[in-house]
C-alpha cells in the first residue's frame, strides 16, 4: 500500500507499507516480512513555523500462527520541531501579539527512539508459554520557557531538558490446564524484569544554547517482578481470577551537580486481585474486581536531598505508592445490535502526583492520598451494516483523603476531570467511501485545591472527522 496526503499549512504525509512472505513463497509456513515507512511535515498556522519533520519506520520478521509462532520487530522514529506554547492574554487583547505567535520562538525539541523486540509462544492442549525481550534506546531534548523574562530578565527563561534513556527487559510466562476440584482451571505464572539506565539533566539555556547547568544525575533502575494467577470455571455460568504479585525495585542515582543528591533506594510490594464473573444469562456477564496496585515515583524524589531547583531540602517519597481498587459491573451483548457495559469503580491510593502550576520549569510534586469513585457507560451499536454509532460517558469524583492536605484549603485534585463523554457515527459500505465524525465532551476541572480556580469551561466540539475512499477490486 502507498498513502500520500497533503494538507494546509504544508501538511505532507506519505507511507508506504508492503508484507510479502519471504523466498517468493505464497505458502502459509513461509515467514512473513511486514516493512512500513511513514515520512511527515507540518508547519501549524503559527507565525513561527513548527516545522515539524517526523520520520517513523517498522521492519517485523514473523512466522507461525496462534499455537506456534515467533517474531522479531525493529522500530525507529525521530522527530525535531519548534512549538508555540502559551502567551499572555493582555499581549494578544492590547496587539503587541499575534493570536499564533510565541515570545520565545526558539521553543521546541526533538526526539528518538529505537526498539528491537522478539517473542515466542507456544500452544497445546496441556497449556502455553509465552517468552519476549526487548532492546529501547530513547533521546528527548525539550527547550520550554513558561515564564518569559520573570527569572533572567537578561537571557530570558529558557530551560533546556535532556534525557537519554537506555531500557532492557524480558518476560516470560507458563500456563497450564488442570482440573480443580473437578473443575476446568487454568494456573499461569511468570517473571518480568526490567532496567533502565538513564541520564537526564536540566540546563538553563538562551534560544536552545546552554549555559548553566542546574542538575546532571545518572539513574540506574531495575524491577522485578514475579505473579501467579488462576482462572477457575466453577460452573457454566460463574468462573473466578485470583492472582498475587510481588514487585521489587533497585534505584541507584549518582548526581554529578549535587553529590548530596547520590544514593541508592529500594521498594517492594504484594498485589494481590480477584475477579468474579457471573453469566446467568445468555450473552451477559456480571463481574466484581479487586485488587492492590502500586506506581512507582521518580528516583530524583525518592533519594535526593536537596531540590536543584531551589537549593532547599527535599522529603523524600517512596519509592513504590499503593492503591486499592474495587469495580463491579455487567456487559451485554443480549439486546440485538448493542454492545453495552455499565461499571461502578472505587480507588483509594496513598499519595498523588501533582503537576505543580506554580514551579518555574513545570515540575511535578508528591502530595497526599486521595480517594476516588465513578461510574462508566459505554455502548456499541451496529443499526445495520452500514451504520455504527459510539457513545460512552464517564463520571469520576476525586478527592484528597485529608482535607487541607498538602499545607493548601479545600480538597480538590487540581486537573482531575469529572465528566468526559463521546459520541460517534461511522458510515461505511457507501460503495467505495466511507465516513465518521466524533464529538467529545471534557468537563471543567480544578485547578487549585480549594477548587476557586478551575480550568476550560464545560463544551463539547467536535473532535475528529474522517472520510475516505477506496478503489473497489473485484
């Protein structure tokens, strides 16, 4: 296949994409050779043009099927562009600014990646094993300037952040059918590791030069983690997942701006979950979910002592934050041509990570623990064959467990969205063409804690529409 697309403001995008099976072979135990390339420019309708050139490629080496079968994937990608980010409203009312201008241009960055990956599997009547690895060189450089001429009247205040990331890691999983109890089950356990080898730094810069260092730390992760589960059919209409894992993780940090700041942490935690799920009737099912969770923050926080930033001491924060999560729910496919789940869910996590509006380079921060509890409604129709309609809606009330947490009133998340929702029509079958349209609704939010500030009045616009057509073969 060969797409090419050539839009507004010098949009171009081409990608070609070929599959042949290897040695000329039309034989379905021939290995298979997926190629894709994706070239695209754009330059936005700014006044400094974005100039964004995006490169994107895949090369997948495959053979087998669903019981036996292998494959080997490289992917690279790499972009560079200028981006315009906000501007003070008073500089665009009073026109000394244009509405798509920026006051720094020099804005901007750019970025990489390349992934080798390969996995095996294996199926039988007596089980399964599932085995993959995988290779990630990452590279980010971003310039932003979020406050202009606050800080350094004289250079402006462009920051420069660089990280270069190298990431290798590994699964594997066994699985076996045996009866329980007379019952068909199916026990599977596996061990995952990862590690990362970071370096990352913060720099002040002036139109994407850099000239003074603020932090320079090498970051060293590795995380293990081992689980079994089982799923259990105890009846034609009720069957069960239970499951436990153990997560353990290694951080070393050698900072080379701050030598306080080097040291070494760990973290370690059990995660145990279970799921019921009921089928009393034909092409329904009601489930109930629970389980313990965990995410992980940033080594920077968890040893370092002093703030780079601010020169100040730091507390630090765990290394691995739990959660708890509860969901009960159903799904149908009972009614002709609807598709629909309904879910009432509850998550409890002790700590939050916030996006600090206030920080002079954007940075995030540890807060207090927070409770959270919703309901979700998603709902696929097929009206007939040519015409599909999506709607789905979600509603989410978050707050922090202590009121006046965080040394600030109130309990409010800043940037937690209450109400989202979509709605979509698709048409196709309309001989060659088809099209759809999606309109998506957002929620205001707040965006302080005592919730007096609060972020993008409750709209709904139409989010993306699309129409193509294709030559028929017949």
């Amino acid at each position: 296949m060969a797409s090419l697309t050539i839009g507004d403001h010098d949009y171009r995008r081409l990608l070609v994409a070929d599959s042949p099976r290897l040695f000329g072979s039309n034989s379905a135990s021939a290995p298979r050779l997926l190629g894709a390339l994706e070239l695209q420019e754009n330059n936005g309708p700014w006044t400094t043009p974005e100039g964004l050139r995006k490169l994107n490629g895949l090369l997948r080496l495959s053979d087998g099927g669903y019981s036996n079968g292998w494959s080997m994937d490289g992917n690279f990608y790499q972009a560079h562009w200028t981006s315009t980010d906000q501007v003070p409203l008073e500089l665009i009312e009073s026109g000394q600014l244009g509405r798509f201008s920026a006051l720094d241009p020099t804005d901007g960055g750019n970025s990489g990646r390349a992934i080798l990956s390969g996995e095996w599997h294996q199926h039988d009547d007596a089980g399964y094993t599932n085995a993959s690895a995988y290779v990630q060189q990452h590279r980010l450089t971003l310039w932003s300037n979020l406050t202009f001429f606050e800080l350094r009247p004289a250079t402006g205040d462009q920051f420069e952040q660089e990280e270069h990331r190298n990431i290798y890691g590994g699964r594997v999983a066994h699985g076996w059918h045996h009866g329980l109890f007379g019952n068909d089950s199916t026990t599977e356990v596996g061990l995952q590791v990862r590690n990362d080898d970071i370096r990352v730094g913060l720099l002040n810069s002036e139109a994407r030069l850099p000239f003074m260092t603020v932090s320079d730390d090498h970051v060293r992760e590795t995380e293990v983690g081992a689980y079994v589960q089982n799923t259990t059919k105890w009846t034609p209409w009720f069957r069960s997942l239970v499951g436990l894992r153990a997560d353990h993780v290694n951080m070393d940090m050698t900072s080379f701006t701050n030598p306080e700041n080097s040291g070494i942490a760990s973290g370690s935690k059990i995660s145990p979950k279970l799921s019921l799920i009921f089928s009393p009737w034909q092409k329904t099912e009601l489930f109930l979910d629970a389980g313990k969770g965990f995410h992980s923050n940033d080594a920077r926080g968890v040893i370092g002592k002093i703030d780079s930033t601010t020169g100040e001491p730091s507390s630090p924060v765990p290394a691995l934050v739990s959660s708890f999560g509860e969901e009960v729910g159903w799904r149908t496919d009972r009614i002709p041509c609807l598709q629909t789940s309904m879910a009432l869910w509850r998550l409890n996590s002790a700590s939050e990570i916030i996006y600090s509006a206030d920080s002079a380079i954007g940075s995030t921060e540890p807060n207090g623990a927070s409770k959270r509890y919703g309901f979700e409604w998603n709902n696929h129709a097929v009206l007939n064959r040519w015409l599909l309609l999506d709607a789905d809606i979600a509603w989410t009330h978050a707050r922090y467990a202590t009121n006046n947490d965080n040394g600030e009133l109130g309990n409010d998340i800043p940037n937690a969205v209450s109400k989202v929702g979509s709605f979509g029509i698709t048409v196709h079958e309309l001989g060659p063409c088809s099209a759809g349209v999606v309109t998506r609704y957002i929620g205001s939010y707040p965006l302080s804690q005592d919730g007096t500030l609060r972020g993008l009045r409750p709209s709904s616009r139409i989010f993306c529409s699309s129409a193509t057509c294709c030559p028929t073969s017949r």
